[in-house]
C-alpha cells in the first residue's frame, strides 16, 4: 500500500475547499473509468493489471527461454517504447553485479560515439535484440535496429536473425510486424488502447522485464492491487493518488509551476524519467502544465538544495520514500575518529540516508517549499507495480482537471518534421 | 573558441536596449576581475587556468604513477568536489569500454544499496581511493571513506594505506588533512580562494582527471584561451560569455524562470549535472535565480518535448552542440528498406543527430521558446575546459547582475543541521 503524506495543504486552504477540491478530482478519476472524458479511446491502461498475468503467460517463458543464454540482450526503444523497463530495471539492479543475460539499451538516442562503442562491445559477443516500435519507422530505433541486426549479420547469423530477435510493434501493421512475419520472429503486440508512456504493463515494459528476470507477476500483482485501492469506489479522501492529483491541482492554482520529485534513493532515478515523460507528455499543452523536474538524495542537495532553499519559489516538491530499505550495510567502529562518525558507528547506512531525508524534509518546508511525501514499503517488482500504477491513475485524473486530454502528444512531431526535412525525406 | 549564437534577442527587445544590457553586463564581468563585487574572497578561480599547469606538475606525474597499476580508483566525494571531474570523464569516456584503471565514484550520496554493491565489486581487486573534501567530515564522503578504507584492511593493507590512498583537502586543517599527515598520504591542496562548483581546474578537478587518462593540460590550455576571450579587455558584444549572461538577464527581466540546457549529446549530461550545481548554487537565493533544468537529445523529445513545445511558457532553452563530431558510423544499406531508412543509408549517425538537433532548435523556436545555441569545435579535452570556464565566467556575472552573491552558499547547512539533530549528534 503506497501512503500519501502531506502536511502542506492547511497552509494553502482551510478543509471545506480541499473537500472540494477532493471532491472535483474524484469527477476526473471517475472519467477514468466511464470513459466520459477526452482521449477515451486509450483507457486501455486503467483495467490492464486486473486482467493481465493471472499467470506468466507461456509466451513469456518462450522470450525467457529464447534469451537466456545469450551474454547480452539489448533492448531498442525509445520515450514509452524504454522508460518503463529501464525504470524497473534500474531500481531493481546492482550497479556493479552484471546481471545474466547482461540488459542494455539502444535506440533511445542517435549518440554516434554510444552505438559505435555498443557495437563495438558487442562484436564477439552471442546477444539477442528486444525491439519495442508501434510503427517500426521511428528513427532512433530504427537506426538502432539497423546496427544491430547488420552486425548479427555480419557475426554469421544471416539465417537464424529470430533465435536473436523478438518483437514488440502493432498486432496488424507496420514495418516491424511486417518484418516479423516474414522472417517468423517471435513477436507481442502493442495494444491499440495504451498509449506509449501508459504501456509498462503490457508486452512493452513486461517482455524486456521478464527477459532480465524481474518478477513481472509481482509487478503486474502490485498494480492490481493499487488500482482497488485507488479506484471509482474509493471514497476520495481515502484515496492516495486522487489526494496527490488534488494536491498538484491546488500548486496549479497557487501559481506554483515547477514540481519536484525527490528520489531519496538514487536508484529510483529512471522511475523520475518515466514519471517525467508521464506527467509532461500528459499534462504540457494548451500553455498549461507544471513542469516536472527531479533530484536525487543527497547528491543534488549539493548542487540544486541551494535554489530549492531560498531561489525563486517557483517549486513544490514531492519526496518518494521507502520505508523499509536494505540495513544490512552498517558504519565501521572507528578508533581513531578522525573524522568524528563515532556518533553514527554500527548504524545501518540506509538509517543515516532516511534521517537525510527527513531532515531534508524538514529544511525545505521550513523554506516555504510546499512538501509532500509518497512512501513504498521496499524497493521490489511488487511494490514498484504499485508505484508506476499509482502514477498512472494520478496523472490521468490530474490532466483532466487541467482541462487537457491525458493521452494525446500533438507537439512530438514538430522537431520530426523539421528534421526529415532538413534530411531530405520525401 | 565557443560560439554563442543567439537569434531570438531581437524577438524581445530593440538593439539599442540590447546594448545597454551588454554594457551593463560588462561592469559585471569587470568586478570579477577588479575584486569589487560580493564573495571577492572567492575569485582566485579566474586567473587560474593563466597560472596553473604550464606543464603537468611532478605531482600529478605522481598521483598517476600510485594510482596506474590499481583495478579500480574510487574518487569520494560530492556536489563541487566530484562534479567537475565526473562531467569531463563522462564525456570523454566509452560508456561500454572500460578504462585502466577503472574510475568509480562513491560518498555523492547515501545509498546503501550502491555502496553495498560497490564493497562487494572491490572484495578480490586491488584499489585506489581518491578523496577529495575541504573538511574531512562532510557526512557522505566521510561514511563512504570509512567503509572503503575498512574495506583496505581487512584485505590486510593496513601498513600500506599510502600506496592506496590520495588525499585533497585543506592547506593546514580539518580531519582528512590530519590524517594526510599522520598516515604520510599523497597529498594535493584546495585552495581557500576557490569554491567547490569553481574548483575544476584545481586538483580537486585535476588529479582525478590526470589518473583518469584525461589531458590536463589540453583541459587547462582550453580554458586558459578561453579566458583571453571572455576576459574584462574583450568588447562585450564580442564577449561569448557575457553575450550569454546578458541573454540569462534579459530573460529573467521577461519572467522566464526556467532555463533548460538541451545536450545534442548525451554523453555531456555530467556537464549539464556540474552546469545545474554552478548556476543553482550560485544565482538560487534572496528568492532569485534562473531554475536550472537539462534534457538530452533526442532521448528527452520523447518525454518532456511536448511540454517545451506546447506546456506551460516558463522556460527559454539553450542548446549545447558540438560542430564536428566524429562521422565514422554510418547508417548500413538495406535491400529489404522495409523501415524506410535507405533515404540516409551510408550517412553518418552523427549527421542525423545534428539535422535532429537543428529540427528541434527550429520546432521549439517555432513554439515561442526563447533559443540559443553553444557551440564547441569537438567533444575533446580542451573544448571541454573552454566549455566550462566559459560557463564559470558567465555564471559570476549572471549572478552579479541578480544583485545576489555567486559565491556563498547559505542555504546548504538548513538540511545537514536538521540531519545532524535527527542522527542525535552533539
């Protein structure tokens, strides 16, 4: 269960207008589920997690089974196509542990030096390619896509292309499906009714997810859960996401225009970029939207604490805590105390990092940052479905109270234009 | 030499105007040289790139001679002492090739997990630590010390900690300088006239780079030139630096509070992490300052595109472009084309990427977004020390005409003593 704090909003409203502001977001979640508002037509995504994985599909285990001896499967996509894998991923891995097959990504980028070095990493290498496109025409995957499949080529393997290559794209269309009909790769589909940034729990986060060895079914399990907690039948003030969509409306409407999600564990970092693509794509047209920026406990308090402190109060900000992280790794005793740690010795680290956050906390609103905090149990797959789902559920609600439609991206294709033009497409 | 190359000026104000904030700016940059402005105790980073480094010092030649046949070198520290080296090896390594020896970072947070992870990675190697603090107690660099240097001895390293150990810190005093001394360490001083975020292109910055491989002197000699061009003797309106200051200024005079430093690539976004800490640190307070925020092309048109585009008009964007990256990747022929792609078959990726960048620059431009562009020859080490010099002179001046201090940083300590009552020290 995700616990929503906020002790900021009696400084903004007296509780009758936040009973209407409460009262107004549940209209919006209720579209959620009716169907009756803008975009209906990718509500996909709200029912997903109570229908999906009842059990690992077969075809799950056949990506499994079809990957797990390689030394590395890269992972092509790019915005909802990656950051919901990379997210989960990221979260649940070690730094500096390789995991087996290795996970990498490609295609989120058209950085030469990166693919060269990919490619170059990858030459004496058995590695299998994970390419997640609706369309297959996308030009940073595409490109990716290229490489890859020219150097599978060119390591021999001209014939066999689908012991190496799975699929993610349309069920009828394109050219990725295409391309995977004709060379009979194994392919999942991309549903019609979830759109990219709302896709973790379909084939696109859940087939790379399996592959790297995440418990999908937990994942999948902990976003069922949470939508019962945060459904139409929730009464709203019990509702954790439609109080956090409630509270952004209320920053809206005082003029705040920044927000700031506040990872108190780095390893959460990619869940900031998911939820940044989520709420900015969703939320930022029409003029409107809060800007959503991100900082990570405790490195950026040494660069950004400053401004967040005493700059121009353009800002709210929203901690992501857990509650119950790893203690195992405790302080060294000592003697010599040099350094004057003593005080601290034998307390598990993650402690010392929880009181940094809470003393963070603390600082900021005393700043006059208004603060909330959004707190997980632990960091796994279970807890992480939770999160993401919650996200979700937030932002669509949160988009409709803004007056935009939630599911439409209208300005991602200007810089596309420009730049085929500028490419000579015809 | 950086071209700032700015076409939207005149979307906000008349040449005549625009002269004036030149002008204006120029008493700025002057003060940075005549010591007349705020935080003059500070300026000793402005002539040092004329002094430092004629040649590489016998000590650096030191420094990399301990540190040469280690597995792995830890550089500890956080915000100035680690950012400035972190930015330039990002972007000079291969994310997939690793280097000799291996460059880590640890103690720029409190994450358990990571630094759990990191001890058990180092158990069966031999490593290095750099560590690099003012005070010697700063709390994350402090834990992370103490675990790596447990972790030394209970490999049975105990008598030998100064062949595995360099310290920089202060002249004379504070706990790591104690124990430089008493433990006969490897020693390299931060000057008391240098701040953290302007440190680079003292040992804090340097050492870690000379053992990293980087050429230090290239890095000094960049910005060395690059301090003739943007120095008090230079005309304003041929001033890079000041141009882009006083651009800074005009926005924050039009109510722009976002500036969102867009890296063409991706393997600059440390740069963008040391950009936010100088220009967040320095401008952020007295309720002023310019909010600092970064996305990566083309990953970030897939997330926070739309919102640039068509959200909520808080922002102006500059872009960071490298004129001539290398071309030696290029796009594969396929037969099949079935992705459409053979109309930029045997084109280098880095064409594409800049067409991409200069479609975005244009889409986003066309979307009222105040743009401008910086722009270095080559991602190497000395266009990367005029990069950052230029962004340090700017960053003095900008702050100057806020009317605020760039060199203090009182907000930093309100978290730490809130940490530090919660963690019960006395």
């Amino acid at each position: 269960m995700i616990n929503y704090k906020n002790d900021s909003i009696e400084k903004f409203v007296a509780e009758e207008t936040w009973e209407v502001y409460l009262q107004n977001m549940n209209t919006h979640n209720l579209k959620l589920h009716d169907g009756s508002g803008a975009g209906s037509d990718f509500l996909g995504w709200v029912d997903l997690p109570k229908t999906a994985l009842k059990e690992i599909p077969k075809a799950y285990n056949e990506a499994i089974e079809l990957m797990q001896d390689k030394d590395v499967v890269v992972c092509v996509g790019i915005g909802g196509s990656y950051l919901g894998a990379r997210a989960v991923l990221q979260a649940l891995s070690k730094p500096f542990s390789k995991s087996s097959p290795e996970i990498l990504f490609a295609g989120h980028h058209l950085d030469a030096d990166y693919h060269a070095d990919l490619l170059n990493y990858l030459e004496k290498k058995d590695f299998g390619i994970i390419v997640i496109s609706k369309s297959g025409t996308t030009t940073e995957p595409a490109i990716a896509f290229r490489l890859l499949t020219d150097l599978l080529k060119k390591q021999g393997k001209s014939k066999q292309l689908k012991r190496h290559i799975i699929a993610i794209t349309d069920a009828k269309k394109g050219a990725l499906r295409n391309l995977a009909d004709e060379l009979s790769l194994m392919s999942f589909v991309v549903p019609d009714d979830v759109g990219g940034r709302f896709s973790v729990f379909t084939p696109v986060g859940l087939v790379p997810l399996a592959v790297a060895g995440v418990d999908v079914k937990a994942l999948v399990e902990g976003a069922k859960d949470m939508s019962g907690e945060i459904g139409y039948e929730q009464l709203p003030g019990k509702n954790p996401a439609l109080r956090y969509a409630a509270f952004r409306k209320l920053m809206w409407d005082k003029k705040k225009s920044v927000e700031i999600l506040a990872n108190t564990q780095p390893s959460l970092s990619y869940v900031a970029e998911w939820w940044k693509q989520l709420f900015g794509e969703s939320e930022g047209k029409a003029g409107k939207g809060l800007f959503p920026a991100s900082i990570n406990l405790t490195t950026d308090l040494h660069s950004l604490g400053q401004y967040i402190q005493e700059g121009t109060p353009l800002m709210f900000e929203t901690f992501l805590e857990i509650s119950n992280p790893d203690q195992s790794l405790t302080i060294p005793h000592d003697e010599a105390n040099r350094d004057k740690l003593n005080y601290i010795a034998d307390k598990p680290v993650s402690y010392v990092n929880q009181q940094a956050a809470a003393g963070t906390y603390q600082a900021h609103k005393d700043g006059d940052v208004p603060v909330s905090r959004i707190v997980i149990d632990k960091n796994d797959a279970y807890h992480l479905g939770e999160l993401l789902y919650f996200f979700e559920k937030a932002c669509g609600m949160s988009a409709y109270a803004l007056g935009v439609n939630p599911f439409n991206q209208p300005g991602v294709e200007a810089y596309k234009n420009n730049m085929f033009k500028l490419l000579g497409k015809k």
